[in-house]
C-alpha cells in the first residue's frame, strides 16, 4: 500500500487511483517534496483543529455535539490509507478528549470509547472502500446513494454503540440514553453528509482542479451572498417559528446546484453549516431544537447532491452527445464534400500526368504553361472546399453567400438524379420563382440532401409507378421563403412527428437518426425554421429568410 | 500513334476534368471530341463516330447511365468506359449490365484509363470487324439461288447427299453440283464454316 501513495502538494495524500494526476504533478519542478510520515501528524492536527473548532453546544460535557464534521476528515483518510488510519484517528480522538473537553470520562472509559469509534468508523470506513475501491465516489446517483445509505446506518448504529456504553458507565443519565443516541448520531452523520464530499474533492488535485475550475467565478460569490442572506433573515425568526421559513434555504443551493452541479453544491452546503453554526454560536440561539436544524440542513445537503449529481451527469451527455453530433455532422458533411473534391482532384492529376507527358515530349511552351495554370486553378478549388469543411467544424462558423434557390435545387436534385432514375422516382420540380438567400450553400445542400434522402427512403415503400417526390418553393410575407419537399409515401404520423427531431430516433436501421436534428440546426442557425407535417404523405417544410431581392438572372437558366 | 480514326468522345458537365482530359489524352496522341451534356452528345452523333465513349456518371440533366440506354437504342456500337466520383456498387452494376466497357473512379488512375481506352478500341474494331465480316456473309448469301439455299439448309442439318436428293426431288449428282456452287459462292471450303455462315441467314 504504502508504493500506492503519493503526498501531495497540501500533505494530504492520493490514493492509488490519482496516481495518474499526481503523477503529472510529480513532473512540476514547483512541487515541493513532503516526506512521507508527514500526512500522519498533518492528519492529527487538522482532526483536533476540527473537533476544537466544531465542540459547540456539547451534551454533559462530552463530544456529543450538533455537528461533527472531523469523523468526515477521518473517514476519508480512511479512504485513502486503510487500516493504517486507525492508529492516527485513535491518538487523534484522544488528543482531542485531553486537549478539547480535558477527560471528561476518565482514561479507562475514555480509551475504550475511542477504541469503540474507531472500530466503528473503521466500519464505515471498509464499507466504503469495498464499494468505492476504485474510481470517485461522487460521480453518479447510484454512488451517491450507496454512499449516503453507509453513512446514514453507519453513523447511527456507531452512535448506538457509543452512547450505550457511556451509558452503562454513567456518564449519561439513565433516561437520557435515546436522545443522546440521537444527539450524536445526528451529529456526526451531518458532519459526515455535509462536509465529507468537500473534503474528498479537495484532497486530490483533480479535484482540487475541478473544484477551482467550477467555483472559481463572480456567480459562486452571488449565490454565497443570498444564502448568507437567507440565513440571516430566516435566523431570527426561526427560535420562534419553529424553522418556518427554512426551506428559503433551498434557493441558493438549487442555484448552486443546477449551475455548478456537485462542487458547487459541495462548497455551498459547507458554507450554509458555517453560516448555520455561525448563527447559532452567535445568537446563543442553542437549545434542543437545534439538532432539528441539523437534520433539515442534511436533508437540504442530500438533496443539493442529488441534484447536482443530475445536473453533472446531464452535462456529461450533453457534451457527449455534442461531441457525436459534431462528428456525425463532420460525416455528412464529408460525404458531401467527397464529390465536391473529386472533380479538381480528378482534373489536377489529369493534368499533371498530362505536363510529364509533355516534359517527356521535351515541351516548354504555352500548352506547358497553361496546363500548369489550370492546375493552379484546381488546387486552389480543392483548397478552398478543404478549407470550408475545417472552417465550419472547427467555428462551427457558415460562410454566407448569396444563393438562389433555384441554382441550389438544380444542383442538388443532379446529385439526385441516377438514383432516382434507378429506383424509378419521379422528381418534379415546382415552378421556381426568383428568390434568394444568404446562406452557407454546403450547409443547405446537407440539409436539401438530407431530406431527399429521406423522401427517397419514404417512396421506395411504395410500389414503383407510385413513386414521386415533389420539390417546391414559394414566397412568403416578411421576406421569407418556404420550400416544401413532398414524397408519396406513407408520411408522418403524429406519433412520429413527436419524436422526428429527437437524436438518435430512426426508423432505419442504418441510419444514426441525426439528420434531421441536424438539419433542423442548420435551417435555425440560418434564422429559419424547418418542421414535419402530419399528413397522409410525407412533407417536410423549411423556411429561411430571403436575401432581398435579386434579378432573376439565375445561372440555373442556362443549364 | 494510335489508328487516327478512332476517336475518345469525353461527355462530362465538369469543364476543368473535361479539358484536362483533352489535353491528357491529345498529348497522348488520341483525337478527342468534347461534350458538356448526354444531350449535346447525341444531338451530335453520327453512326460513323468510331473509338469509345469516357462517360461521366453524375452530370446535369441526363446522366451518364442514361446516356448509355439511349445509345443503345440507337444501336451505337462505341463502347462505353463509365467515370463516377464514388465507387458506388448498384451504378457499377447497371453501367456493366448495360454493356458498359469499363467502370473507373474519380479520381483515376491514368494507366487504368489508357488501359481502359485501349482495350475499348480494341473491343470496338473487333466489333465492327465482326460486323463487316457478318454484313460481307450476308451479302454472299444473298447470292444464292432459292435451290442452293435449300440445298444449303438441309446441309448444314448434317444429312448425306443421298438422303438430300430423295427430299428435294432431284438427282445425288445434282445435289453435290448445287453444294459445290454456293459453297464456292460463298467462299467456304468446309462444312462447318458454311454452318457459320448459315446461322446469319434468317
């Protein structure tokens, strides 16, 4: 175990699982090198300045107190040292009977009921590693409910225990028991929910990184603030009310964890049980009811986690999905572009085999010179659809131009042309009036594709004969345009059209079902909007804004 | 270099590939003819055109593989070398159903498309030699008498003289005159070429 660890840059220590990240580190030349038995007595320290700083409010002088966030700090040590663990926490409890509370107990009892703790958090503590032996405890809901699930038996069987034997040995009045049970309990499982994911994230470096990374913005500042507020203002009438207004609470840490989901609701809730304690210390507001505070603010805290937990993991897949989609697009797009680049690929080596042929012919003159030129001219074609394609997915940026729409079904319908001769479709094409847009034209050639391609799959259930998809375009008021693409197939049901635009829906089987989403993105990124109709033949719709109008000289004319 | 009166009709709408074509294949020494369209093509054809046709799948209007139908038709005996920006199986399947000489890829491989043309024109002669040879037997066979071409089908049937002589009416001597004849006429010296020659007759 002890090859497994590595001191950190605080003298906390990373298990083996961070090697990886403390590894980087180990490379900085601005890491310190902290010898190896520091983390013990660093541990003790911190433990004691925990348990002097969190003794409030204390139950007949004993370390039964509301909240108590050391068995936290001790568990993750656990975490990362084992059974190695115990000697310190137990000389930590100790130091902090003598030191913090001066033996209320006695030696003898005192030895014992620290033995009885450590075995106990000992407990929780190889729960947590079996569970948890590899990977971050706080990375998903299931995680975090086993997690909360061991702390929550845990610590309460823990503080059975404890408090039985403190009072068998009189310590606490006979009658008392229960509540005592309950006093600590509750402390300690507070102390546990409450602070222990904080102190997880920031003895690593990775999340220490990602802590600062979310945290570290004006926006933290602004939800601290009304939680502060909150609590100043909920303070003084909750001894009254009986915590009436607590749940205003919630405010600030839904904030916190919708936008910066775990860490954020992590730094959030330790700083809401500061303010808490703060509060009570401060407005001697102490009295029974106080462990009812404690037990809403771990309910506030499980709560803010959960959500956190959800937001980061819908975050996660939404990057994930952004990422595919962004990789599907770069396919489509390619595909597209394959034809685009072929013709001045075909015609630049055409013509350099044609210059060889010409040096070999020992041929210097204007033929030579003008072969030379056009591939000059081919290159730069090729270069500038290659530089299209890097333009846009690295951007995302759409290169606009003035496009008629015309021009844009011509060429897209050509692409179209031998399959659906193949398949026996017939393409009509409406009348085209003298529109145009601005608009990235590879961009609306992929969406154009895309639903043709679409149309085509939607004809080709029906017999041939039947076959017909329609194109047309008309203007709008507000200088728009609508074009529609119609197909004689079965169209969309309703239930369908519900679920058309939803990534990954398909009802083919080769398809990603990112087409459409895809399309649709382009047509809104173009300011316009593109829709399915329900209908007893398909009909996709799209409307774009028009580029004023042109001169109806189109070059789709003459061709 | 190559027989000058063959010809490499180029119909694709890309005028960049077309001209480069051109240039390639005149420094090569082929004569080569430019069209921007299937349309302009067949508006211009002539049954006399000899050498082969390098088609361009995708093109504006009508397209390659419709192109091909069409020349088919009209009974064009060019052969067809087929150029598609993808290697797309189902075109390539059609292009060669459809007689299609050769299927190149965009962006190609200039010894396969010399190959591809070579071979092309090599197909093409040796079509219109068997076609030549064919209209030249026909024409023989319309030399014969009503007789000879009775005494010819029965011939070529695999019957004897003898048994020739009996069905027609007429003497085995006759028969061997009449064989003697039309083999002569139609410039045969044994059986299984007048056999050949037969099967044209309808």
């Amino acid at each position: 175990m002890e090859s497994g660890v590595l001191i950190t840059q605080y003298g906390m220590a990373c298990r083996t699982d961070e090697m990886h990240n403390a590894g980087q580190s180990e490379n900085n030349p601005m890491r310190p090198s902290l010898p190896r038995y520091l983390p013990y007595p660093a541990f003790v320290g911190l433990y004691l300045l925990f348990d002097w700083a969190t003794y409030i409010d204390p139950l007949y002088g004993l370390n039964i107190t509301p909240w108590n966030p050391d068995p936290a700090l001790g568990l993750v040590f656990w975490l990362i040292y084992g059974r190695k663990a115990a000697l310190p926490w137990f000389i930590a409890l100790l130091a902090g009977e003598c030191l913090v509370r001066g033996l209320p107990a006695g030696w003898p009892l005192t030895l014992l009921s620290s033995a009885w703790l450590i075995v106990g958090y000992g407990t929780i503590g190889e729960a947590l590693r079996r569970r948890f032996s590899s990977g971050d405890i706080f990375d998903n809901r299931r995680r975090l409910a086993i997690w909360a699930v061991i702390v929550l038996a845990g610590t309460m069987l823990n503080a059975l225990g404890y408090i039985s034997l403190l009072s068998l040995t009189g310590k606490i009045p006979p009658g008392e028991w229960g509540a005592a049970a309950l006093r600590f309990g509750i402390g300690d499982m507070v102390g546990l929910v409450v602070s222990m994911p904080l102190i997880w994230m920031l003895v690593s470096e990775r999340g220490r990184a990602r802590l600062k990374e979310t945290v570290w913005r004006w926006e933290t500042l602004g939800y601290l603030a009304l939680a502060m507020f909150v609590l100043w203002s909920v303070f003084g009438s909750i001894v009254r009310s009986d915590y009436k207004h607590f749940y205003f609470l919630f405010l600030p840490l839904i904030w916190a964890a919708s936008r910066q989901g775990l860490y954020g609701t992590a730094l959030m809730v330790f700083v809401l049980q500061l303010g808490i304690i703060t509060m009570v210390k401060w407005s001697h507001a102490v009295n029974l009811q106080f462990y009812e505070l404690q037990l809403l603010d771990a309910v506030l805290a499980l709560v803010g986690f959960f959500i956190g937990i959800v937001v980061d993991e819908l975050r996660k897949v939404a990057d994930e999905l952004k990422h595919t989609m962004r990789l599907a697009a770069a396919g489509e797009m390619a595909a597209a572009l394959a034809h685009e680049l072929n013709q001045p690929l075909t015609a630049l080596s055409t013509y350099g085999k044609a210059c060889e042929y010409l040096l070999e012919r020992g041929e210097s003159g204007d033929i030579l010179k003008s072969a030379i030129g056009h591939m000059i001219v081919e290159s730069g074609r090729a270069a500038e659809v290659v530089r299209r394609l890097r333009d846009f997915f690295r951007t995302g940026a759409m290169q606009l131009e003035i496009i008629e729409a015309s021009a844009l079904i011509a060429g897209i319908s050509r692409q179209f042309t031998p399959q659906f001769h193949e398949h026996g479709i017939e393409l009509v094409v409406g009348q085209m009036p003298a529109l145009a847009v601005n608009a990235d034209r590879l961009q609306m050639e992929l969406v154009l594709r895309n639903l043709l391609a679409n149309a085509q799959d939607a004809v080709l259930a029906v017999p041939r004969g039947l076959r017909r998809i329609e194109l047309s375009v008309e203007r709008l008021g507000g200088g728009r345009l609508r074009l529609s693409i119609e197909d004689s197939g079965a169209g969309i049901s309703s239930t369908l059209a519900a679920r058309l635009f939803e990534p990954f829906v398909s009802s083919k089987a080769s398809g990603l079902g990112l087409g459409l989403v895809l399309s649709r993105a382009i047509v809104e990124a173009h300011g316009g909007k593109l829709w399915a109709e329900v209908g007893n033949h398909g009909i996709f719709r799209f409307i774009l804004p028009l580029a004023g109008t042109t001169d109806s000289q189109g070059e789709y004319g003459e061709k | 270099m190559v027989k000058s009166n063959l010809t490499v009709f180029i119909v694709d709408d890309d005028p960049a590939v077309r001209d480069a074509l051109g240039l390639l294949l005149g420094v090569r020494g082929y004569r080569t003819a430019m069209f921007a369209s299937g349309e302009d093509f067949l508006q211009g054809w002539r049954r006399e055109w000899a050498g082969c046709l390098l088609i361009d799948i995708r093109m504006s209007g009508m397209d390659g593989l419709v192109l091909q139908r069409r020349l088919t038709e009209l009974e064009c005996l060019l052969p067809v070398i087929i150029i598609t920006g993808h290697g797309d199986v189902t075109l390539a399947r059609q292009a060669f159903k459809a007689q299609a000489s050769d299927f190149l890829e965009k962006p190609f491989d200039h010894d396969k498309l010399m190959a591809a043309i070579d071979e092309a024109f090599s197909r093409e002669a040796e079509t219109r030699g068997r076609l030549q040879r064919q209209a030249h037997s026909l024409a023989l066979l319309d030399g014969l008498t009503p007789r000879e071409r009775e005494v010819m089908q029965l011939v070529v049937t695999g019957q004897h003289n003898r048994d020739i002589a009996p069905l027609l009416g007429i003497s085995v001597r006759t028969v061997e005159v009449h064989k003697a004849r039309l083999m002569d006429k139609l410039g045969v010296d044994n059986v299984a070429d007048l056999v050949r020659i037969s099967m044209l007759d309808a």
